[in-house]
C-alpha cells in the first residue's frame, strides 16, 4: 500500500478520485482549478518541442545511415495506414450494429449552429490537401518550435538530423552537444512531471463541476459504443499485433499506467510525450527508433481518433435519420484516411476533423456536429489513450522489423524485472548507471 501511494500512478489516482469529489460537492470551486490542469500542459507542451528535436537529431546522428533512417521511417508510415484503416473500418461496423443514434429522430431545424462557428472556420483550411501538405513546412525553424507544432518540429529535426549524419566527424560536437542538451530537457521534464498529481485534479474536478457527476456515469450510447471500440481495438487488434511480435499488451499496458493515468486525468496525450519516448528506449528500443516513430505517430496515427471519425459520423446520419448507402459509407473511409492526418495540434481537433470530414461528404448533415459537442471531452479521454498505446505499439512494431529492439531487456522491463525498472530520475538507458538504491528511491 505504501509503495501504491509513494508512486506516481498512485497519486495521480488519488488526485483523480478527490477532483471527482471537489467537483461533485464543490462545483463552483471545482471550475475554479482549471488552471492547474491547462498550467500542468503548458509546461510539458513547453519542452515537447526541445525534446523531440534533440531525439531525432541525436537518433539520426547515431545511426549514421540514413537509408536505414529512411526504411524506418516508410515501414512507420505503411504501418500506420494499415493500422488507420482498420480503426475507421471498426468504428464504422460497429457504428452499424449497435446503431447508436438510431430513434434519436433529431430535427436538423432546432439544432443552434452558432455553436460550431469557430470550428467550421479551423476546418475550412484541411479541405485542400495541398494545403495540409504546405502547412507541414513551417514558416520558419524557430516558428515551428513557438507554435510547439510536433510534425513541424519533425520535419525540421530530420533535416537537420539528415544534414549533421552527411557532416561526419565535423559534426560530432554539434551531434554531441545536442545529445547533452536531450538530457537538461529530460531533467527539466522530471521536474514537471511530478506535478501530474495537481494537474489532473485541476482538469478532472473543472470537468466534473461544469458537467456533474451525472455526466461521468451516464454520457449515452454513443460514448458506451466508443469505448468498447477503443477497448476492442487495444486488446484484440493491437493484442493480436503484439503477440504476433512476441509481447502480451496488457504487460505493455501495466508497464505504462502512469503515463496513462495522466492521459486519463487530463484527455492529452502531448502530456506524456517525452516521459513515454524515455520509457520506451528503457523497455531496449533503439534510441532512433523511437525518435522517428514516436512524435510521426502523433500526427500520423491516431487510431482512437479514427475509430471515433467513422462512429460519429454515422451516429450523425443514424440521430437525423439520414439515409447513408455504400458509395457513402466507403467516401465517409477514404476521406477520413486523409482528413485524419490533421488532427494533431488543432484547437478542438476532434470536431474540426469531423466539420472537414462532413463537409466532403454533402449526403450528412454538417450542422449535427452539434449533437457531439456536449461529450467531446469525455469521449477525448478515450481517443487520448488509444492513440498513445497505437502510437506505443507501433514504435515496438517497427522497432521488431528492423531488429532495433533488444528482446531480452524488453522481457525483463515488461515483466517488472527488479533489476529493470524504470528510474524516472534518469535520461539513461543503461541499468548499470542505475543503482538498486536509486530505483527504491525513485518508485
């Protein structure tokens, strides 16, 4: 008991248990601690940026062929199609067999669209995929990381990662400052990690306060259905996925409770980024590995946010009894596959993608968005966790076809090895600079 409480993931769930009381009993002064929950992001989204250019730039670095940085980087990519694809292929059938907005019979008329302006404007710049294209390239260097826009900052670390790998020898010292920097930002990470506890009270008893406890136990059929697809997905299609590389999910799952149990408390997932990329080279990824496929996945494979697409886009139809045909449904797919990719970085993101999505689909009504917006949040703490597990799951994936991963240490690390466990105090990889006496103090 007394290693629950002393531990990271024993805090954060006790602060999420008292935000659901102060937000309860408190209401007034549960809204109140928002910024404790948007001050906690604010800080890990100040050094997402830093970290993950120091990653790519050293993984590159290190790794010095970059025909190899480029292989990882197309099977990252395929695997990520395949992966999307079958998250909005499941979000669709089963959008279809539980018919979640069926008899809802919503009148398009009584709908206020006044809601969904400052949405359908963010949407207006997806439609033209030329210009999503563009929007990648930051305007400049310094841009990208002011914006803290993480496929920005991607493009420019590979570049600058692919230029200092072509240097050579003249390149070390820059390579090796880069790789001491990485460090400071990781110490400056475990310092704001530590304040998670605080930051998911703050976000958990602003949401319960606003929505009641009401909304946390009853949020309808449409946010039952969503997250018995996530469940689905995760332990049957990313299990089976796993399994076939030679690890269990619910071991990488156990492995990642905290990093979870913040997602959970805060419905981000840009509040782990760093501290998971850290844990994954622990488990004996490949440092490169990680810093290619972790912060691509962020932007390129959202797989709880594709399950979510499709099912909501069809409860749409479904609740406005709008008739959908297959030409319909396989359009609602593959504009999804493309629309999907911009989620990453957008205020609102879900209903921006979904506003963009309808907007190429003219047989939906694009004014029903507005039956959604009550549980975005909620069903936002979902799609938050299943993009991070996929996005986890992927990095171990590739990291197995390019034989980047040691599987002993994995092993060890997933089956809480004594000798193995993660030192949050620690940007290292390498247990022989991780005394026993260190891991004890850390946990």
């Amino acid at each position: 008991m007394l290693r629950f409480l002393n531990s990271l993931f024993g805090r954060v769930m006790i602060a999420l248990v008292i935000g659901v009381v102060v937000g309860a009993v408190f209401p007034h002064f549960g809204e109140s601690l928002r910024p404790l929950g948007d001050g906690f992001l604010k800080l890990i989204k100040m050094v997402i940026g830093p970290i993950v250019f120091c990653v790519v730039v050293s993984g590159m670095a290190s790794a010095g062929d970059l025909k190899k940085v480029g292989r990882v980087g197309l099977k990252a990519v395929i695997y990520f199609e395949i992966m999307t694809t079958l998250a909005l292929v499941i979000g669709a059938v089963l959008a279809y067999v539980t018919k979640p907005g069926a008899g809802a019979n919503i009148d398009l008329h009584s709908l206020n669209a006044a809601s969904l302006t400052q949405y359908t404007e963010h949407a207006k710049s997806l439609k033209d995929t030329s210009g999503f294209l563009l929007n990648i390239i930051p305007n400049t260097a310094i841009d990208a990381f002011a914006k803290g826009d993480i496929l920005q900052v991607l493009v420019f670390s590979v570049l600058f990662g692919a230029a200092l790998s072509m240097l050579g020898e003249k390149g070390r010292r820059v390579s090796g400052l880069i790789e001491e920097l990485s460090h400071v930002f990781f110490r400056i990470m475990s310092f704001v990690i530590k304040l998670a506890p605080l930051g998911v009270l703050g976000a958990i008893a602003f949401t319960t306060g606003k929505y009641g406890v009401d909304s946390l136990k009853q949020l309808g059929m449409l946010v039952v259905v969503f997250y018995a697809s996530c469940f689905l997905f995760v332990f049957v299609v990313l299990g089976v996925v796993m399994r076939l590389a030679g690890f269990s999910i619910f071991k990488l799952v156990r492995y990642l409770r905290e990093e979870l149990s913040i997602v959970l408390g805060t419905a981000s997932s840009d509040a782990v980024l760093p501290q998971i990329m850290r844990k994954l080279e622990w488990m004996g990824v490949k440092d490169s590995t990680v810093g290619l496929v972790i912060p691509t996945g962020y932007s390129f494979n959202l797989d709880g946010f594709s399950i979510y697409l499709t099912l909501a886009v069809i409860f749409i139809a479904q609740a406005t009894n709008t008739p959908l045909s297959m030409h319909d449904l396989i359009v609602v797919v593959l504009v999804s596959l493309v629309t999907s990719k911009g989620a990453h970085g957008i205020p609102g993101s879900a209903i921006v993608i979904l506003a963009a999505t309808l907007s190429a689909i003219p047989a939906i009504p694009v004014l029903g968005l507005v039956l959604i917006l009550p549980v975005d949040w909620f069903v936002g703490i979902a799609r938050a966790v299943t993009n991070l597990i996929g996005n986890c799951v992927a990095t171990v994936i590739v990291a197995v076809w390019e034989k980047d991963i040691d599987r002993v240490r994995a092993h060890r690390v997933l089956n809480q090895d004594a000798d193995f466990l993660f030192v949050p105090a620690t940007g290292k990889t390498d247990t022989a600079n991780a005394s026993s006496h260190e891991t004890a103090h850390a946990l």
